[in-house]
C-alpha cells in the first residue's frame, strides 16, 4: 500500500526541475520564464504546459522559473505585472519580447516560442 502511494505522488510531481536561476536570461538562447507559486494551482497548469512542449523546445529555448515564494522572483515578475502562472519570453540577448498571462493551451504557449525563435536576437 505505501509502495503504491509512494508511485502516485512521484507520478504526479512534475517531470524534471527547472531551474529558478534567471541571469541565465541572455546568455545566448531565448528564455522562457514562468512566474511560480507553490501554493496556487495556476502555475502548476502552465507548469504542465511547458512540460508538454520541453522537449521540443529545450535545446534552443531556457525554460526557467520565477519563484514567487522568493524576493528575487517576485521582484523580476513584478517587473513585467507577473503574476502566478504568467509567462515572459526574453531573446537570446536577454531583450524582453512578450507576456502571456496564464496561457490556457499549449498552442497558446507554443506561438509564443515559436515568436520569440522567430525574432531571433
């Protein structure tokens, strides 16, 4: 019974971490950075989102997180009106290029990759 429980909670964590270090914003790759809060269900949405589309996208887009529940993330999506589950797109330049409150799809989300891939630098 706890080997089955145990299974569960592992399945629904999400599939690998993503990392909450954002100077990795123009570091030459487009960033896409999410405004988190573990304690409200709209980021873990988007959150699912981006898992849908990572792989398709890693290698040419940073997928990061701005963790509400600290100073600094709270600081950087409150530089761009970020609330949980917003999404801010940065070219490989480290220029902020757009934002998406909480999109509802991946499509949504997918035309704002594929926008800032298209803008290039």
């Amino acid at each position: 019974l706890f080997g089955a429980l145990a299974a569960l909670i592992l399945s629904q964590l999400p599939r690998g971490s993503y990392s909450t270090d954002l100077s990795r914003i123009g570091n030459g790759k487009p960033a896409l950075v999410l405004a988190y809060d573990i304690n409200s269900t709209g980021g873990m949405d988007v959150m699912k989102l981006m898992n849908a589309l990572r792989d398709e996208y890693s290698d040419r887009i940073e997928f990061l997180i701005a963790d509400l529940g600290t100073p600094q993330g709270r600081q950087f999506a409150t530089r761009h009106n970020g609330i949980n589950g917003t999404v801010m797109f940065y070219s490989a330049k480290g220029t902020y290029t757009r934002t998406i409150h909480v999109p509802p799809d991946t499509e949504t989300l997918r035309y704002g990759l594929d926008e800032v891939l298209a803008a290039g630098n």
